[in-house]
C-alpha cells in the first residue's frame, strides 16, 4: 500500500518560496526544496513531478494573496485600476526573484485570472472594448511586472545610475542629465508616475 501524503501543496509551495526569496530563482531545485522539507529528493517526487510543477505552485501561493475583490464602484474607473494595479505590485513585489516564473506561468494561476477578470470589468464598464481592451490588459501586466523588476533590480539610486552619470558628457548628454536627476526619484513616485502616463494614455479609450 503506497504511503498516505502528508505534504499539502501550500506547504510544497511554501518550502519552494522560501528557498526563491533565500538563495534566488536558479537556486530552485527538487534537491533543494527537499531539503528545506528536510526529506529526501526521492520523497518529494511523490508529491511532484520536477521542477516545472514546483514553479507553478509557488506562482499560485504568491498570485492567490493578491486581493481580486472590486474596488468601491462609486470611485473612478481610473482610481479602481490604479487600486488593483497596487495590490498586484504590492503582493508580487514582496517576492520579486518570483517574476520570471509569473511571466511563464500565469495562465495557469486561478490568481491572476481572478485579478484579471476584475480588471476587465473595470475596463468594460469604462467603454474599453475589443481590441483595446486586450491591449490595455496587457499593458498594465507588462507595467507592473517590469516596474517590479526595475525596482528590485535595478534602482534609480543603484550603482548603473551612477556609473551613467560618468559617462563621457559629448556622447550621453541626455543620459548624464537624466541620471543626475533619477537619483532624486524615489520608487513609489517612479512607479506612480509610470503608471499615471499609461492611464494618461488608456483614457483616450474611455468613452
């Protein structure tokens, strides 16, 4: 008789989040989550498959907290998208080694199609329809998820910045300049400010 389960898929994800946010996302191995489990590499494969599955968990851990309820639907279509903007940013950038594996494997997660079905009502009750609205879907996911990146990756305050500001000045004017002021930018009003020029932009949509 084959042994009963004692690991439930939060915990395998749990276990794999957590070696993500300690080590980073190449450190992600059966080995290494099975070490975290303390168990061996052969015991995790009778929960999962191979490393593919564990990344689909933990998109699913990560992607579930978000918080998919409509905003207050007396607000503006414009408040209520930059409320579920936040909290996709607020929930996935706690993690942000975890993007890449959101990228992959996001139609898989109930989380982010929830987080999307509420955004595309938003959108539809705006008059974005069709086309439009695909785009501007989209848009917001490829915004938020290169905003995370960005900002964990590579700050406006980290060394590139700097490294930009010595760059030979009859070359790179403009990338001198704008790297002299970057640094007095900070991530909520770079992010802020992004997401406003791209509501900016999706307005011209609503009817």
């Amino acid at each position: 008789m084959p042994r009963p389960r004692s690991l439930t898929p939060d915990q395998l994800a749990s276990a794999a989040l957590a070696v993500i946010d300690r080590d980073g996302l190449a450190a992600l191995s059966m080995r290494a989550v099975a070490q975290e489990l303390g168990m061996s590499t052969m015991g995790l494969y009778r929960y999962v498959h191979d490393r593919e599955e564990l990344e689909r968990l933990v998109v699913e851990l990560v992607l579930s907290a978000v918080d998919s309820e409509p905003p207050d639907p007396d607000a503006s279509w414009r408040e209520r998208i930059e409320i579920m903007v936040r909290r996709l940013r607020d929930t996935v950038g706690a993690h942000p080694a975890v993007v890449p594996l959101t990228i992959t494997h996001r139609h898989h997660s109930l989380g982010v199609l929830r987080w999307s079905e509420t955004v595309l009502g938003i959108l539809a009750e705006a008059g974005v329809a069709g086309e439009r609205r695909v785009v501007a879907l989209r848009g917001l996911l490829s915004y938020v998820i290169g905003a995370i990146q960005l900002e964990h990756l590579g700050p406006l305050s980290g060394p590139g910045t700097t490294a930009i500001t010595e760059l030979p000045p009859a070359e790179f004017p403009h990338m001198i300049e704008t790297a002299r002021h970057a640094r007095d930018v900070g991530t909520d009003q770079e992010f802020a400010g992004g997401l406003a020029l791209l509501l900016d932009g999706l307005g011209g949509a609503v009817r």
